[in-house]
C-alpha cells in the first residue's frame, strides 16, 4: 500500500477553497498536504505543502483562509 492510500484510508481528504483567491485545492486533514486537480490525489508525490504554497503566495498558512466546498471526499 503506497502513502496516499494511507492517507485516503485514515483520513478525511476535504475539497477546499482559498478564500483569497478562490483556488479550490483537496487537502488531507491530517498532514496538511493537498493536491490541486483531484485525480492527482492517488500520486503522493504529486501532493505540496499546504503552508508553503500558503506563503510563497503571500498568504496566511491557517485553515480559516479556507472555505470548505465538500468534506471527506
């Protein structure tokens, strides 16, 4: 079993919005990491930071910048 199934199986995975940009991302609930195009959610590798790309985009790396779209996909 590779990462993101780990993942997948043990946490929630929430379909997001940055509210500053309106960006919509998929973010794990427990690592914080997150993939922008959904079907890129089986390849770990393909996953960022949330609190890198939060920051590199001058924006506060917390969860209320985000608006929950739809939880636990």
């Amino acid at each position: 079993m590779n990462n993101i199934d780990n993942i997948r199986e043990q946490y929630a995975i929430d379909k997001v919005k940055i509210k500053k940009n309106n960006d919509v991302i998929y973010i794990c609930e427990e690592c914080d990491r997150f993939w922008i195009n959904k079907d890129d959610m089986y390849d770990f590798n393909k996953a960022e930071v949330f609190e890198e790309y939060m920051i590199e985009r001058g924006l506060s790396p917390y969860w209320d910048e985000l608006e929950i779209i739809e939880e636990y996909i």
